[in-house]
C-alpha cells in the first residue's frame, strides 16, 4: 500500500503541468497586451524626438502627469505581466525541442529565433530600465526629457549599437509573436490564412522596426548643450505661468473667505 502511494505521487504531474492550457494563454494575452502594445506606445512616443525637443518634452510631461498614479500603472500594466511573461518564457525555452541545426526549415528557425530574440530582450529591458528609469541609475530626467536620454543613449558606438540590437529583437519577437499567437488562439489554421498572417506580422515588424530605429536615429543626432538650453526655457516658462495662475487664483480665494 505505501509503495502505491509513492507511486501515486510520484506520478502527480507538476504544477505547471496541470495549468499549461492556462499559462499558454496568459503567456500569450500577456505578450500580446500590455506588453506589446506598450511597446509600440513607448516607441511612438521616443519617436515623438524627430518632431524636436518640445513634441518629445511634451510627450514626457503628459505621461508623468500621472503624478503618483504612475509607479502604479507602470506595475501593473508594465513591470509585472513583462515578470510573468518572461518568467513563463523561460520555462517555455527549457523544456523547448528546438530542431532548427536538424531540419533547417523557416518555421524551425523562427521558433528557435522566438527563444533567442526573447532572451536578448529580456537582458536588453533590464539594461535599459536599470539605466535610465528611477529603480535603477536613473539616467532619464523628465525634466530634461530629451537632453538625458540622448546623453545616455547616445554616448558612443556601441551603447547605440547595443540599442538597435535590443530593439530589434524585441521588435522580431513581437512581430513573430503575434504571428505564433495566430495559432495559438486558433485564428489562423489553415496553410492559405497563415501565409496571409505571415504577411501582416512581417509587414507590421517592418513598421515597428522603422518606428524604432526612427527614435534612435533621432536621439543620436541632438545637440545635447542646445536641448538642455531649451528644456531650461520650457521649464522656466511653466514655473512663471503656474506663479501667474496662483496670483490671479489668490485673490478669488480671498473674496470668497471675505464674510
Ligand atoms: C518586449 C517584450 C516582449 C514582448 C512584447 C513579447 C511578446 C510575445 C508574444 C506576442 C508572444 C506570442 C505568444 C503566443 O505564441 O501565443 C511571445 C511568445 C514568447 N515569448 Fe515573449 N515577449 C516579450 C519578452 C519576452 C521575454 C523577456 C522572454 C523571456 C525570455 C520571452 C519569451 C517568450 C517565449 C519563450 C515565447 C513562446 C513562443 C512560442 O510559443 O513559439 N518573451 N512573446
């Protein structure tokens, strides 16, 4: 009897074993939203630079408005489904049976290239968050939106070569992704909608990529000393306009103390 026991539970599957069917698809409504679509977001608005430093310091300003709300959203919307995401992405890489050396087929290679662009992003975004955002070096000042972020990404050849490879996986994994998420969910099954969705996912990936290498580009051509000369101003400008509406609200606040 006790060895029927030992038996029994030695045969129990694991925990992850049990919930795969629902880890899959949190794995994959996760990557999809909001991680991936933050990412396009984030880089739309890092793209936001070409328009100049006001457009981009604008863009900056409207996101920290948030004020104390946004330690909260970045947690719950960023920093903790990107955690689970690539938590359940690396139980998904060890127990993978990538066969890409055997049968060099496209969709053998693109699964190990799935596994490959999600570990460079995954060191990519700890690098990146441990450089610029506040939990880390906190090299990114919201005051002088442009001026730091050029001066930490920009800041010779291979921290902006480092970029485009980081950005770059995380776009092939996104784009690759949403087509692999395709059959994950069953939208596209038959080999006709797949090549169709092969060619959406491609023709997103490029866009994306575009969209991204566009802000790097724009990061590393400001004139840091002139941005930083700007944001001064702009920043000068809010401090005298916020004083003038506390002025002009003073006395208001006054006639309605006045019994
Ligand atoms: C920029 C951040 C990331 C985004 C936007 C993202 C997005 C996605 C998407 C949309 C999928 C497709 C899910 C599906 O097939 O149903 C996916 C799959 C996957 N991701 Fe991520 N991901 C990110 C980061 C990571 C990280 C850091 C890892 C960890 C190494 C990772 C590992 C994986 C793995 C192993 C798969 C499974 C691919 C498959 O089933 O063929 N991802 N990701």
């Amino acid at each position: 009897m006790a060895g029927e026991a030992t038996v029994a539970s030695e045969a129990r599957p694991s925990f992850l074993a049990r919930n795969s069917f629902l880890l899959r698809r949190l794995h994959s409504l996760s990557g999809l939203v909001p991680v991936g679509a933050y990412m396009v977001v984030h880089l739309l608005t890092n793209a936001s630079v070409l328009n100049g430093v006001a457009s981009f310091q604008k863009n900056v300003d409207m996101i920290h408005s948030l004020g104390r709300a946004l330690p909260v959203v970045e947690w719950v919307f960023i920093f903790i489904p990107l955690i689970f995401h690539a938590g359940y992405g690396f139980v998904r890489i060890y127990d993978s049976q990538a066969n890409a050396a055997e049968y060099p087929y496209p969709k053998n290679i693109r699964y190990t290239l799935q596994r490959i662009s999600g570990m460079v992003a995954f060191v990519y975004i700890l690098f990146h968050v441990a450089q610029l955002h506040h939990l880390g070096f906190g090299q990114f000042d919201a005051e002088h939106a442009t001026s730091s972020a050029a001066r930490a990404i920009g800041s010779g050849f291979w921290m902006q070569a480092w970029y485009v490879v980081g950005v770059l996986a995380c776009v092939y994994h996104l784009a690759n992704g949403i087509w692999t998420s395709g059959i994950t969910w069953g939208i596209w099954t038959s080999p006709a909608a797949q090549r169709r969705a092969d060619y959406v996912c491609w023709g997103f990936g490029f866009l994306v990529a575009v969209i991204g290498m566009s802000a790097l580009f724009g990061f590393g051509t400001v004139d840091v000393e002139k941005a930083r000369a700007q944001e001064d101003r702009m920043q000068k400008a809010r401090i005298e306009q916020a004083g003038e509406i506390e002025e002009a609200e003073a006395p208001a606040a006054e006639a309605t103390k006045a019994p």
